[in-house]
C-alpha cells in the first residue's frame, strides 16, 4: 500500500540497516518531484535498477520555498509522497527539511546516490558525503522534453488565454 513506503528519516535508518545486513543494495535519489512527469518516471526507474531498493527524499514544502521560491511548491510534501509512494520503481519515501540532502545521507549511507542531468560527480554537493561512507554517485542521463517549471509555465498561459477568451477582454498575452 501507498502509506506503507512513506517513512520518517529514522524509519529508514532502521530499514537500511535490516537491509543492508541481508546484503541488499540501497540506492537513494531526491529531489522536489512538484508535479511528477515522464522524465521523473523515467529517471525512477533507471535509478531502481542500480540496486534492490530505491528510497527517494522529498524535500520539505518549506525547503522548496528556500530552494524554488515563495510559489512552490504546488503540491503539498503529503500529496507529493503519495505520488511517488504509487510508482512501482519506488520502495520507500520520506521528506526532509534541509535544503540539501547531506545530512540524512550521513545516517543513511546507500551504496549509490543517483542524480538525474549533466552534473559533474566530483562537483556536486553530494559526493564528498556520499563517498566518504563507502558509496558511490551515479549521473542518469537527463530527460529532455519534460519540465515541472515549463508545465507550470504552460498552465499559466493556458488560464490566462482562456480567461481572455471568457472574459472577453482584450489583454495582451
């Protein structure tokens, strides 16, 4: 069930630790997942495939403030966590409320830490934690085509053509 693979930080610690004593590969991802859409489904999945279990760390609504802007997020972390507890890839998720995910990766320690896109390993935030604890980064190719910021981008000006149209009003797009 959805609600049984959203945990507190400490429950994971705990599931990891089982986990890892039956010689199971812990992969760990995170990210803000606002308004989840192929790319993240893809991304998902390649990430599953590193190891047995994929944990996922949803930053807290108000560490998408810090990071994103007043606006965002969209959803809210409980909404968000349900999505992400629905995929398939996903074995368990919980949030955090730091701006980046450093520290619950020092109590964690996956054997591999995946981040989508075009980094750098050596240069990501990430990699001196995730190293120093015996695991590894791996980059998984970015997804073009798919955007939470261009999908929100589209909604906005899908409202604001068709309140023009309602409204009657001529407003300049």
């Amino acid at each position: 069930m959805i609600k049984d693979k959203i945990k507190s930080l400490d429950e994971i610690v705990k599931i990891v630790e089982t986990l890892k004593k039956k010689g199971k590969k812990i992969v760990t991802t995170n990210g803000v997942f606002d308004i989840i859409h192929p790319g993240h489904v893809k991304y998902l999945e390649d990430a599953k495939k590193l190891g047995d279990v994929l944990i996922v760390g949803v930053n807290s609504d108000s560490s998408v403030k810090t990071n994103k802007g007043p606006k965002r997020p969209i959803n809210s972390q409980k909404a968000r966590c349900e999505v992400l507890a629905a995929l398939e890839s996903v074995d368990y998720v919980f949030v955090f409320e730091e701006k980046d995910p450093r520290k619950w990766l020092e109590r964690v320690k996956p054997n591999i830490h995946a981040k989508a896109g075009d980094y750098k390993k050596e240069s990501m935030i990430e990699h001196d934690e995730v190293v120093k604890n015996g695991g590894k980064i791996v980059i998984i190719k970015f997804e073009s085509g798919h955007s939470t910021t261009d999908t929100i981008g589209k909604i906005l000006n899908f409202i604001k053509e068709n309140l023009v149209l309602i409204m009657g009003l001529a407003l300049p797009l």
